[in-house]
C-alpha cells in the first residue's frame, strides 16, 4: 500500500462528503449539505488528504494561526483503510504544516477517546460549547 499525503487546499466538497460517509465521521457532519461542505474546507487553514492513487482515502481538515494553536476539527480514514496509520499521519503532517510554535487542539468523538493517548496526545478536562443554531 502506497498512500500519498499532501496539502490539498482545492479539494472537492464531493470527494470531502464521500471520505465523512466512508469514515462514519459523516454521521456527525452535515453531508446533506455539500454547499455548507464547500464552505467548510474553503475557509480551512489546512487541508490535509491521504490518497490510495487517485482514490481520497483521509483527510485532516484544520484552522489555525500558524503560531499558537491549530483545531483539528475534522480527521476523516475510509474504514476500509483504518488500522493502517493513516490518521496518525495525517495528524503528523497537520502539526507539520501547522509549525512547531502552534498547539493541536482537537475534540474526539466518543469512539475515538482510546485512540488519540496511544499517539501521546495529553486529555485536557474541560471544554464547553454554544451549540449550533442550526
């Protein structure tokens, strides 16, 4: 298996919406709406993909400053190639571009809390929220 990782700044709303489903991060992502989508990773200060040739396999999708902190808001593997360390490069080459000054900074979705320790990423306590208006 030969993934190419890159920073895919262009990267279609289509082909984002089709790496949500496949990871089953779309459950929680409004995939319904591929106009919200478009918005979604034009205004991203980092896109990051993983392809299988030309085949979108994952996708890191960040906001950040570039000198203090970077969200990770979106860290999306095709289930088929999960298990493969695919995310954990994705979040590597996200704080590469992100530079060494800024923080990673990310929300994990409940199946996923086991996940991000083994990469030796530290749990923060508190968080809190305004949920959306819509």
């Amino acid at each position: 298996m030969s993934i190419a990782y890159s920073l895919e700044p262009d990267l279609s709303a289509e082909e984002f919406r089709a790496v949500l489903v496949a990871s089953t991060l779309g459950e929680r992502r409004p995939v319904n709406d591929l106009e919200r989508l478009g918005r979604m990773i034009r205004q991203a200060d980092l896109l990051v993909t993983a392809r299988d040739g030309d085949r979108l396999v994952g996708v890191s999708r960040a906001i950040t400053d570039f000198s203090y902190c970077c969200y990770l808001s979106d860290l999306a593997v095709d289930v088929a190639y999960q298990r493969r360390g695919i995310g954990k490069r994705l979040i590597a080459e996200t704080q590469r571009g992100a530079g060494e000054e800024a923080m990673l900074i990310l929300i994990a979705v409940p199946s996923a809390e086991e996940y991000y320790p083994k990469l030796g990423m530290q749990q923060r306590p508190s968080c809190w929220t305004f949920p959306r208006l819509r």
